[in-house]
C-alpha cells in the first residue's frame, strides 16, 4: 500500500485545486495533489476552456465606458439565480463572488502574469428577465489554457514548491478516518489498481462536477427540461463522474442542486472524440435559421446571447429533443464558433495578427474544419438538396421542405423590405445585439439566407451538450463541506465545480458565465486560505 502525508491533501488538479494549493503553499503548507488523470492534462476542464471570467468593475469595462458595480451584478445575478427561500449558502457565495471577484480573481489573477481582451463579451442578457445588464465576460489572452499552465507554472516556481507533491493517476474512490474523523482519503492507481492512501491534517475535495458522467446527468435531468434527451453529448472532463460526490455523501455531507446544470443547447460530434459521446459546444451563429427537428422555425425564435438555459428548454420540450440551424457560408464565416481553447487557436497562441484576420475576414479555418470533419454539418447548393442531406442523416424524412423554404423565404423577405419594416423577433434582437461594438463585429447585418452571394447552404444539427454542474457539495465561506444540519464535518472542504461553484449552488437556476473558472478560482483560493490558517 502506497501512502503519503501532509498537511493537506487536494483531490483534483483542475483550477480549483491548484489556487487552493497556491494559497498553501503561501501559507507555508505541504500539500499533496491527487489527481485521476495523466500529467499531461494537469490544470482541468480549464486548460481546455475558452477562458471568459465574470469580473465586476475591470479597467476594460471602464475603458469601455461600462458602468458597473456589484450591487448591479448581484441584481442581475439574483434575477437569473432564482434562488429559493432555503438557498441560504449559494445566495452568500453569489454574493461573495460579486464583491470580491475584482480583488481576489481578476487582480489576483493579473499579478500572476494573466491578461485579458480589451473588449469584454456580452453574454446572457436574460431573454424575458434581466441578466447581464453590462458586458462582463474578460476572455483571458492566451485562453483557459493560458490560465492553467501559467498557474501550474507559478505552483513549480513557487518558493516552497519543495512542499508540494503532485500524484497522477490516483484515482480517490473514498475518504479514511480516525476515532471518528476523517483522516485522508483512499484509492487505486489508473491502470495497476494498487491501492493508496494519502493522509492529511485537511482533505479538500475539488474533483469538478458530475457533468462527465451522462448516466448522473440523466439521473438528475432537471424537471423543467421534460424527459432526458435520447443523445445527450459530454462536453464535461471524462472524470468529473461524482465519485467523490457520492463518497462525502456516504459521510453525511450535504449535497444540493444536483438537478441544476448548464448545459448548452448546440452540441456537435467531436470526430476525434477523448471520451465517449465527446461534444463540442458551438457558439450559435444568430443570424441562421433555428428549425426544430421537422424544420420548423421555433417561434418566438431562438438567438442565442440572452438566457442559455432557455434555448435548452425549448429544444427539450420538442418531440426529439434535437434541432437544426440553417445557414450559409457568409454567416459561418463571421459567426460559426466553437467554445474551448481547442478551435480557438489564434487566440490559445496570442496570434494578434490572426485572430483580426479571421475577426476582418471571417475565420475560414474553422469552418473548412467543421465542414470536413463534423458528422453534423450537411452543406449544399439548394434548399431541396440541403434537407435531402438533412434527411440523410436523420435516417428518415423528418424534415419537412415546405415548412425549411417556408420559414426561409419569409425570413429572407422581411430583410429584402428593410429595416424600418423588419418585424421580426431575431431581427430585433440581431440590431440590438449589434449596438455593443464586441457583437457588431461578430455579427452580419441581416444576412439573408438565399442570398446568392453567400452560398453554399449549410445545417447544423445540434444536440444537447452536457458541461458544468450548477449543483454539489454544499460548503460555508470557508469551504468547510457542511452536513445536512449544516454543521461543517471537520477536516473536510470542498472547492470549485464539485461545490456548484461555491455552498451548494451558487448560480442558482442560470448563470451570468465566466463565473465556473472565476468561481474555482475564488472557491479554491478561499478553501486554501481557510485551511493555510490566513483570512478568508
Ligand atoms: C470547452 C470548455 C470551455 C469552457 N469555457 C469556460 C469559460 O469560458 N468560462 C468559464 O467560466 N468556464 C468555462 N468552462 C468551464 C470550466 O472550465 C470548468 O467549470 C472549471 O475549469 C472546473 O474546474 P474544477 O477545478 O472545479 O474541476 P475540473 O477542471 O473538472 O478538475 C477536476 C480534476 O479532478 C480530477 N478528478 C476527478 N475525479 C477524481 C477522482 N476520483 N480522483 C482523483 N482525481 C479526480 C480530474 O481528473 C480533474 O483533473 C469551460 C469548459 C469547457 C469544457
């Protein structure tokens, strides 16, 4: 039997835990990071992420004019949160972020060699209820990658970086005790299945969510989403499968919101998939058609920007439970994006030059990719051929023409009689959209879809694409896990995804984004902190 002892042990080397072993080793502390996973993947879901963080009064929201304030996001916040009367936890922690995400994330994060875009993205302005009221999503230069490795970095180059042990291929199946106290945790190594124990005076649980695991994921299918969808993609890490959810519960630790998740509504097949059912997570272009599975216009349409749960809502509520967006070359080559450091190269390599090339030109790199690669995506010259092909890959007649032309042509015509006429609910909502500089860029103005300068056609089918746990272990501002009385189990915290961000379920219903990478930072820094013995 392998053992190891130290101060505290982190199970998980995602964000979460590296800044809560930062914070120990600041606080002169020998740590232990276990983690499931190879090297090669140290740093988490984050070192695959696009790296948009939720920061509040940042100096590229005043150089952009922006006047914010954490009484302003805390109200946007509640607004999307939804939070129950019990949510006493989650409410603190969504309160706690919005006043401290300034200080503690992005300066915190800025003095650790990290910089952003100067444009902050406008994300989930709340469909019928208020969300974002200013753009507050700061996209790290460099990417989530960019975040993680200079981190990792900073943990190796640390002063008492002699403290620090790092362990892959640990799997943490459960936790040890002593006289009736939790003394460290036990597992098997990848592969050999030799056990191992890691004892510590403090064990902090940071192993990311459940979202990995699309058997959990059905299992707490939210009731509002109806039925699970017969294809639910993973967009999560392949090892965020709550073992470690289950293990604290086994202790008496309380776990809350696991029904509340956010997952996206435009999911794709990965053709080089690292985990079974891999989905990429597209950015939806808003000037494309969003068609239901028979190829009729949902109505009111679906654009994306303003509330992501709800996109999710509504293409669960259909018969299949999966859509399509039409749309041509010329909107692919301004809108079609991929969330994830992965398809977004010029900006994970900081290649400035590149990345206003595809802003100017469109980013003709990604499009060839997905079009030659994506199972998902049918192109063609016309409208009958489109929907054969759709039909083709449906392995069935589904998709009606006269209702795909129908929706096509009237959409086409309302552009044709111009903008004083446009009554169109996606209209509106695309020239508004376009007032905020970040989205007129990235958005056509009104682009037809017939236009027969902009062909060939293309369709996306989309699916739905599991990814972050809004639910999880709860835990108190010291990142203390707390029993369902509410009393904190000694020795025990939690950090990052698997606490839902932070007391259970700090997001609530919906997030505002940005705040998964900025809440495990924060809830990672806070828990190490609470256990270094500093303030928190
Ligand atoms: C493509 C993509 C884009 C994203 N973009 C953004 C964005 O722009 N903004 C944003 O805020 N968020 C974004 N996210 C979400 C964000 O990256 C994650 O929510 C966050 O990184 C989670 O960090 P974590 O440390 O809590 O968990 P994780 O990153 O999941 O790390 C947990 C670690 O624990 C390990 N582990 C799991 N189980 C065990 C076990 N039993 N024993 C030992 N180790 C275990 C895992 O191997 C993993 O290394 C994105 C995610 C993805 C996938």
């Amino acid at each position: 039997m392998r053992t190891t002892k130290s101060d505290a042990v982190v199970i998980g080397g995602g964000l979460a835990g590296i800044c809560a072993a930062l914070e120990l080793l600041d606080a002169g502390r020998s740590v232990t990071i276990l983690d499931r996973d190879n090297e090669e993947n140290f740093g988490g879901l984050a070192r695959e992420s696009f790296g948009g963080i939720f920061v509040v009064g940042s100096r590229e929201q005043k150089r952009a004019g922006i006047r914010d304030t954490p009484d302003l996001a805390f109200a946007d916040w509640c607004a999307f949160a939804e939070f129950g009367p019990h949510d006493h936890w989650p409410r603190r922690w969504a309160e706690a972020y919005v006043q401290r995400c300034h200080d503690d994330v992005y300066r915190w994060l800025q003095a650790r060699g990290i910089g952003f875009f100067p444009v902050p993205h406008w994300v989930e302005r709340g469909q019928w209820a208020p969300g974002n009221s200013v753009p507050r999503f700061h996209i790290v230069w460099g990417s989530g990658r960019e975040l993680a490795l200079q981190l990792i970095a900073r943990l190796h180059a640390h002063p008492n970086a002699a403290k620090l042990a790092l362990h892959f291929d640990h799997r943490v199946e459960g936790f040890t005790t002593l006289m009736g106290e939790i003394s460290g945790c036990c597992g098997v190594l990848e592969g050999s299945g030799e056990p191992f124990e890691a004892f510590g005076e403090a064990i902090l649980v940071a192993s990311g969510g459940i979202n990995g695991s699309l058997e959990k994921v059905r299992q707490h299918w939210h009731a509002d989403w109806r039925t699970p969808p017969p294809t639910i993609l993973n967009g999560s890490h392949r090892y965020a499968d709550g073992t470690l959810h289950d293990a604290v519960g086994r202790i008496g630790g309380n776990l809350t919101h696991l029904d509340k998740m956010w997952d996206y509504a435009a999911g794709v097949h990965h053709w080089k998939p690292r985990k079974p059912n891999h989905g990429l997570s597209i950015v939806p272009p808003r000037s494309a058609l969003w068609l239901d599975w028979r190829g009729h216009r949902f109505a009111p349409p679906l654009v994306t920007g303003f509330d992501t749960r709800d996109l999710v809502t509504r293409v669960c509520a259909t018969e299949r439970q999966h859509s399509w967006q039409l749309l041509n070359r010329r909107i692919a080559l301004k809108e079609l994006a991929v969330s994830g450091a992965e398809f977004n190269p010029s900006i994970r390599d900081k290649k400035k030059l590149a990345f206003f090339r595809d802003l100017v030109f469109g980013n003709r790199w990604l499009v060839d990719e997905m079009l030659a690669n994506c199972r998902d995506f049918v192109v063609a010259a016309s409208l009958p051929d489109l929907v054969a092909r759709m039909n083709a890959l449906q392995e069935d007649d589904a998709v009606d023409l006269a209702a795909v032309t129908d929706a096509v042509l009237r959409y086409d015509a309302q552009i044709d009689r111009g903008p004083t006429f446009h009554n169109d609910e996606q209209l509106r909502r695309i020239a508004y959209l376009r007032n905020w500089k970040g989205d007129r860029i990235r958005t056509c103005k009104f682009q037809k879809i017939l236009d027969p300068n902009a062909l060939p056609l293309i369709a996306i089918r989309e699916f739905i694409v599991s990814r972050k746990s809004l639910g999880g272990i709860q835990t108190d501002l010291q990142g203390r896990v707390l029993d369902a009385s509410g009393n904190p189990i000694p020795r025990l915290y939690a950090a990052g995804e698997a606490t839902g961000f932070g007391g259970g379920g700090m997001h609530g219903l919906r997030a505002l984004e940005g705040s998964f990478l900025g809440g495990c930072v924060l809830s990672g820094r806070i828990a190490g902190q609470s256990i270094g013995g500093g303030t928190t």
